[in-house]
C-alpha cells in the first residue's frame, strides 16, 4: 500500500491514526502467502456493534458496522451500515458516525 506524497493531499496514514485516537484496535495485518501485505483491519467494538474499516489500499477502503455476537461477521444481510471508497472519505465516515444506528 503505497503512501500519497503528491503535494497538497491529504496523508491518509493521518487518518488511520484517527482511527486509533478514537477507539480502534489494528489486527494483525493480513498477508499473503508470500508474507505480501494485503490489508490492515481496524476494530472497535461498543455496546452491542462492532465497527470494522478494512483498508486494501489507499483508494480501496471498506467500512460497515455490524451487530455484537462473539463474533465478526460482514455478511451484507448482517450490517447495520456499510460504505466504500477512499481512506479519507472512508474514515471521515466512520468517526461521524452515532453512537448507534437504528435498524428499520
């Protein structure tokens, strides 16, 4: 996952970092068979949802937040919310987000 150096953008590993300063846990990096990196996952979990943002690149970014039951589960019939796209626009998203989401 290559980092934006172009000038006048904005360094998404600053928003990742956000991510930590409000609540997020980074797990183990996933990788490939050949030890490649192919994403970083960020979790936190509260009161009975879980938030997770999966980074696989700078440009492809997936977030969702699901219900709190042992375990993580992404399935789209499962989430409460779910979005895609850039890390910045991503994780602006993410920390905008309520406390919790009313399912209709």
């Amino acid at each position: 996952m290559p980092s934006s150096e172009r000038v006048g953008e904005p360094d998404p590993s600053m928003w990742l970092r956000q991510l930590v300063l409000r609540g997020f846990q980074l797990m183990p990096p996933v990788r490939d068979g050949t030890g490649e990196l192919e994403a970083l996952i960020y979790v936190r979990p509260h009161g009975d949802v879980i938030d997770i943002v999966e980074v696989l690149a700078e440009d492809h970014v997936r977030a969702a937040r699901v219900p709190r039951r042992g375990e993580i589960r992404t399935d789209d019939n499962e989430a409460c919310w779910r979005t895609t796209g850039t890390v910045v626009d991503v994780v602006d998203q993410v920390l905008s987000l309520p406390k919790s989401l009313i399912r209709a």
